[in-house]
C-alpha cells in the first residue's frame, strides 16, 4: 500500500498483511470521510504508523496476493 500526504516530497509505503484488507479498507473509509482525525495503520511486522486524515492525498492498495512484477514482462 503506498499512501501519499500533502506537503511532503516521499509517498509512504506500508505492507499490510491480506488477511486484514478488509479491516484496513474501513479504517481508510472512517478516515477519509471525517470520522477519525487519524489513519493508524499496523504493517506486517507489527509498526504502527499514524497520518492525520486531512493530509491525505491518495492512497494505492496493491493487488491481494502481493505479486510484484520485475522486467519488461507482461
């Protein structure tokens, strides 16, 4: 998942683990829409990551099984 915030040069990037897709989806649906004033996100190794909701620009949710292509392959 890469996340980018506003005024800053560096996109965030997070691995989150499948299984919790779900759950970290509401969590950026709660955030996006002035629920909470705070995105926390857990990756797999367990870091905690916190990013105030109004400086959210995007965020990129990679594929479900994590497949990274590398080449000129398609």
């Amino acid at each position: 998942m890469r996340i980018g915030v506003t005024q800053a040069p560096r996109e965030i990037s997070i691995e989150v683990p499948d299984d919790e897709r779900d759950q970290v989806r509401a969590a950026i649906d709660a955030a996006l829409s002035g629920a909470k004033d705070t995105l926390w996100l857990q990756d797999k190794r367990g870091k905690l990551t916190a990013i105030p909701s109004a400086k959210i620009a995007y965020i990129e949710i990679g594929s479900p099984d994590g497949e990274r292509r590398i080449g000129f392959g398609s």
